[in-house]
C-alpha cells in the first residue's frame, strides 16, 4: 500500500496502516472531491460512517479515482437499527458489493442487547458483507464484555487516542494487543488541532526538529510506534502528502517517545473557559475578602466612636 505498510489483523486479512477519514470537517457534506484527492495523492483505505450522511458521496469519489476495488480498503461504521438491513443500506449507498470493515460506531448503539447484535455482525462477515467487523469507541470493560461472548474476537478498535490521553488508554491498547484487536486512532492530531501550547508541544517540536520533519508528522509517527493505525483528514492535499510521508522517517527514540508519554501525562493546557472560570472565581475570592476586611474596619471604626 502506498503508506508503506499494512497491519495484519486478527482474521487474517490485512489493512493500511493509515486511513483518510470523512468524518470532521467532512460531515454531512459532498466528499467526493475529497476522497478522489485523496486516493490520487496514495491514500488506499478510505474510512466512513452511515452517521456521517455522506456514504453516497464517498462512493462517488471512489468511483471517480478510477482505481480497481481489490487495491482499497473502505471502512464504514453502523449507526443504529435493524443490523442486516443497515450494512445492505450502506453498501448501496457506496456502491459496492462488500466493506472490507464494518464498525459498531458507539457502544451505546447496542449496550441493551450486546451479545445479540454482535452475532449479527458475524453473520454479515459470514455472508461476506465485511471481510472484517470491529467496533469503535469501546471502553475497557466493554470490549471485555464483547469479547467474553463472541465466537468471532472484534478485529479493530476505532478510539480517540492522541498524547493527552494516552495514559488513560493504555490499560485498554494492553487488552486489545493481547487478544489481537487493532486500535485504530482518530484525532490523533488533537495536541497541534485543538489544544496547542500544552505541555506535549516541546518534546514534539524537539523530536520534530531531530527528523527534519512537521510537529504533525512527529505525533504521527508516535501513533505509528504505539502499534495504532492512523485515520486523519484534510481538505488540502499538502496536507495529505505530508502524512503520508510520515511512513519514510526515521523511529522516534525510546527517550523522545516515553518524553511525549510523560508530557502527555500532565494533561492538555485549560481551556480558554475554564482559565476564565478560574478567573472569574480568583476575582469573586478577592472581592469577598476586600468586602469582608472594609466590613471589619467599619466595624472598629464604630466601636472605637463609640
């Protein structure tokens, strides 16, 4: 694959390392110009979603690339309702036969009747609808719980994994490699997109300097360590070229990884709201404080008149 690597998953089948989601920015909106951006600039695993409401659009794009099936791997996730009927709805929208993955997008989707809607999963791998099934956004003890039932282990874990939050997921990246379970990783880009300035940006900058290459690719090519897939996103196709790129730099070191893993550990800078909390509450402590200490100097100042 053009990312320079694949994954083997638990199945036996294969999947790129690094996937151009359409989600995000792409929500509810025509993808088509952005998938076919994206399959010409060397993106092979196209990763999707029913709630996304852009399905159709996807399929478009892929047919636009003019690239043959066998070399893609799409990605699209369940969103609720009859199971068998929401994969056929899905595969119609994208125009094609078989998903090479299919998601439970949220745990809450199915938490009511879990070990039942995973067996309608593995029916649709049975029938060849998914080459693969897996699930996303599931916690520790969820993807205990789905394990501990099901005939056909999940081959894929799509979570929320950046720095920030590495800590709080590593019990859960420890469960899924024991039993073979990929993690996928969106948002990965969280410290450069959402929280910048925090703690993780030094030793990111310092390994980013060490390669030659962008604060971005750094925290990539971390993900890519920790043994996660990459899905990411970008309407700019300088953008796309440079995580792709990320497959040809050299390893971050043992020492500038466990640096990100303990910056990553302090936590993400506050939020401009709750510096304003903060604030705001430092501001009502000194007010009340100077009310108390005039209310006691008029109170001396009475018992002295008197």
């Amino acid at each position: 694959m053009p990312f320079g690597t694949t994954v083997k998953l638990n199945d036996g089948n294969e999947m790129p390392a690094i996937a151009f989601g359409t989600g995000s920015a792409l929500y509810r909106k025509d993808a088509t110009e952005y998938v076919e951006q994206a399959l010409e600039t060397g993106f092979s695993h196209i990763d999707t979603a029913a709630i996304y409401g852009n399905e159709d659009s996807v399929g478009k794009g892929i047919r636009g690339s003019g690239l043959d099936r066998s070399d893609l791997y799409i990605t699209t996730k369940y969103d609720g309702g009859d199971i068998q009927e929401a994969i056929r709805t899905s595969l119609s929208k994208l125009d094609i036969k078989s998903v090479d993955l299919y998601l439970i997008h949220f745990p809450r989707l199915v938490e009511n009747n879990l070990e039942a809607s995973w067996k309608e999963f593995e029916k649709i791998k049975e029938d060849g609808l998914a080459k693969s099934i897996g699930v996303s956004n599931f916690n520790l003890e969820q993807l205990q719980k789905l394990v501990k039932t099901a005939k056909v282990v999940p081959a894929v874990n799509q979570i929320n994994f950046h720095p920030y939050n590495y800590a709080e997921h590593k019990s859960l990246l420890d469960y899924s490699a024991k039993h073979g379970i990929v993690t996928e990783a969106y948002s990965s880009l969280t410290p450069v997109t959402k929280t910048p300035g925090g703690p993780v940006d030094a030793p990111v900058a310092a390994a980013a300097r060490r390669l030659g290459a962008t604060p971005v690719q750094a925290i990539l090519k971390w993900v890519q360590q920790k043994g996660v897939v990459i899905v990411t996103t970008s309407s700019r196709k300088e953008h796309l070229t440079e995580y792709l790129a990320v497959a040809g730099l050299p390893d971050l070191t043992d020492e500038e990884i466990a640096a990100i893993d303990a910056a990553g550990a302090k936590g993400p800078p506050s939020s401009k709201r709750q510096r304003l909390g903060r604030a705001l509450a430092a501001f009502m402590v000194l007010y009340l404080g100077v009310r108390a200490l005039v209310g006691s100097v008029k109170l001396w100042e009475t018992v002295l008149t008197k």
